[in-house]
C-alpha cells in the first residue's frame, strides 16, 4: 500500500470513527441511553450521567459537535476543497488528536489499557462499595473504548505523518509533490 492510500485510509478511518462517536453522542444529548452506561466515569459523575444533568447533556452536545468537525477535518486533509486549509493546522488539529486519543487508550489519562489492567488485577483497588461496578466499567473500557480510541488515534497519527510529510515535500519546492503549486 502507498504512504498516499495509507494517508487517505488514516483520514477516513478518523472520519468514520468520528461519526460513530458523534452519532452516539448526539444519541445521548437526544435522551437514548446509547452506551452511556458503561461509559468508565467514577460512581458518582455515572449517576449524574444516566439522570441526565444538565452539564452531562451540554457536554453530549458539544462532543457531537466537535465529532461534526472532526469529520469535516479529516475529509479535508483527503478532499480536494481541503486544499483552502492551512495545512500547517490540519497537521497540528490531527497530531494533538492522535496523542490525545493514543494516550487516553493506552492508560496515560488514567482510563485505558494500563489503567484498566491495574484495576481488573486489582493492584489498583476499587472503591469497596463499587468493585463489582468498577470492575464491568474497566471490562467495557479494555475491551471497546480503549481499542476504538487506539484506532482512531492511530488513524489521526497517520494523517499527521502524512501532512508533515507532505508539507515538508511542497516546502523544499519538490515539483514533483503532488500538492505543489
């Protein structure tokens, strides 16, 4: 496969997990339950989630809204009416997303594969009036919110390469880059 199919591929894969998260983001915002029970907040903000506070609802809201301009990004980074955006923006907007997101899985903001482990093995003990809660949460996160933001990090990662790449080609005035001129 080309680093351009690669490229294109990790800017689809960013939109369409964009989607997937927006659509069950706006699913909540609109009132459906859509997951928002095995999302892994602590015991107390998951109450205030599932009776739908008002900040939890906003915060529904502005998710979706910011999966609809994450999808917006990526296709601009492939589409050829991307070519008006600072690539030197895109590249930033798809390197900051693809950390984020590769970090949130892996554990470093505390949920994810690392964190997960620690509490399914419990060499991080859960709150003792919420083990067996805790433990479920932390099974939903290792199995499906870890790996599906392992994906679409990686997918942004791959856009970012493939920007600065490409930046870096049409700035040494290559007139063979294919976005030259």
């Amino acid at each position: 496969m080309s680093r351009a199919d690669q490229g294109r591929m990790g800017a689809y894969g960013a939109a369409a997990c964009a989607v997937v998260y927006g659509a069950m983001k706006l699913a909540q915002a609109l009132g459906a339950n859509a997951l928002a029970d095995k999302d892994p907040l602590p015991p107390e903000l998951r109450e205030r989630l599932l009776a739908r506070d008002p900040v939890f609802v906003a915060s529904h809201w502005l998710l979706a809204g910011a999966a609809a301009i994450g999808v917006i990004v990526a296709l601009a980074t492939v589409r050829p009416w991307g070519a008006a955006v600072s690539r030197r923006l895109l590249t930033a907007v798809a390197w900051t997303l693809g950390i984020f997101m590769i970090a949130r899985s892996v554990g470093v903001l505390g949920f994810g594969f690392a964190g997960d482990a620690l509490l399914l093995t419990e060499v991080r003990p859960a709150p003792a009036e919420h083990v067996e809660l805790v433990h479920t949460l932390a099974r939903w996160d290792l199995l499906v919110w870890s790996p599906f933001f392992l994906l679409w990090g990686v997918c942004w990662a791959t856009v970012g390469w493939r920007l600065r790449r490409r930046c870096r080609q049409c700035s040494a005035g290559n007139d063979l880059c294919p976005h030259a001129g």
